[in-house]
C-alpha cells in the first residue's frame, strides 16, 4: 500500500474528485469553504470580492485536482491555490508595497498586551472583533503582508516570492504594519 508523505484525511474524497464525481466535490467544498473563505477575507478586506475569488479558487481547484499527487494535505494544497488568487486579485488593484531593500528598522514590539484575568469568552471574542476591525482600516499592504504572516503562516521569503517584493521589504511591511494595528488598539 503506498503512503504519501502528508496523511490527508480527504483523500476518499479527493480521489473521488479526480474521478469526476461531483457529489464528493460539493462534500470536499462544504469542508473547506469557511475556511478558504475566511483566508480570502483576511487578504482582500472585501466580502464581495473574497466570495468572487473564492469561487475562481475552487473551480480552479476542481479543474486541476487530478494534479494533486498528495505530497501536502489537499487543504494546504487549497490555500495555496485560494491565496495565490487573492494575492493576484490585488494585483489587478495595484497593491503598493515600497520596496525598501537596504534600510533597516528595529522591531518595537509596543506594550505587552496579554490579559492577566482569568479566561473570559465573551471577552475574547469582543477583542477578536476589535483586532478585526483595527486589521481593516490598515493601508492594505500592512494588511496583506500580516494576515500572510500571522494567519496562514508564510515567512518573510515565502512573503516576497508571492507579492514579488524582496524579504526586508515584507519585513519592514510586517513591523509597520503590525505597529500600526498596536496603535489602533491603543
């Protein structure tokens, strides 16, 4: 029996798919669908738009599934996919980033905000809220290069390679940004 490197809980699913069956692709899109929606809101700050693009990920997905050998899991294969979309759907929105290779700015982490009380969810959730909000009125470039790095867990390289900017460009975007969102909160 061969194994592949990433165990995929979907693979019945998947290799469904790959066998054309469109009832294990409606099944494998309602798994996925929160989540992929969720990653294309947090990079175009659109709801319209992350539904438009979510639905140009998927169909993208299911028209190439048969190229998926299993080598990740078919989610991190999806977001791959539905982040590549976004990233060139703000392209077509002219996202600026500077570049800004050669200088350099120090990493001020700002005041520690971590909640000494015991854990509390109601409060939780406001404050998730209150970061979602503050996450929205960022200048989108500060916004992207966060949620990549904080919510889908690209690096600084990862970063440059898919916006096409060098690493200390997403880097300088990462701690303005992130600077900028602290003051927000503040």
């Amino acid at each position: 029996m061969e194994t592949t490197p990433y165990p995929d809980r979907h693979a019945d699913l998947v290799k469904r798919c790959q066998a054309g069956e469109r009832r294990a692709q409606y099944e494998l899109y309602q798994q996925y669908v929160k989540a992929m929606y969720n990653v294309c809101l947090r990079i175009l700050n659109h709801e319209a738009e992350a539904e438009d693009v979510l639905q140009e990920a998927f169909l993208d997905a299911f028209s190439h599934i048969t190229t998926f050998r299993g080598q990740s899991t078919f989610g991190a294969w999806l977001k791959q996919i539905v982040v590549n979309r976004a990233i060139n759907h703000l392209r077509g929105r002219r996202l600026v980033l500077t570049d800004l290779e050669g200088q350099h700015y120090g990493d001020d982490d700002g005041p520690d905000l971590a909640d000494e009380e015991p854990y509390d969810e109601a409060g939780v959730q406001l404050e998730v809220d209150r970061v979602r909000r503050a996450m929205h009125q960022l200048p989108e470039g500060y916004r992207v290069v966060l949620s990549l790095y904080l919510f889908e867990g690209y690096d600084h390289e990862e970063i440059g390679n898919v916006l096409n900017i060098s690493e200390t460009t997403s880097r300088t975007q990462y701690l303005r940004g992130k600077k900028r969102l602290l003051e927000l909160l503040k």
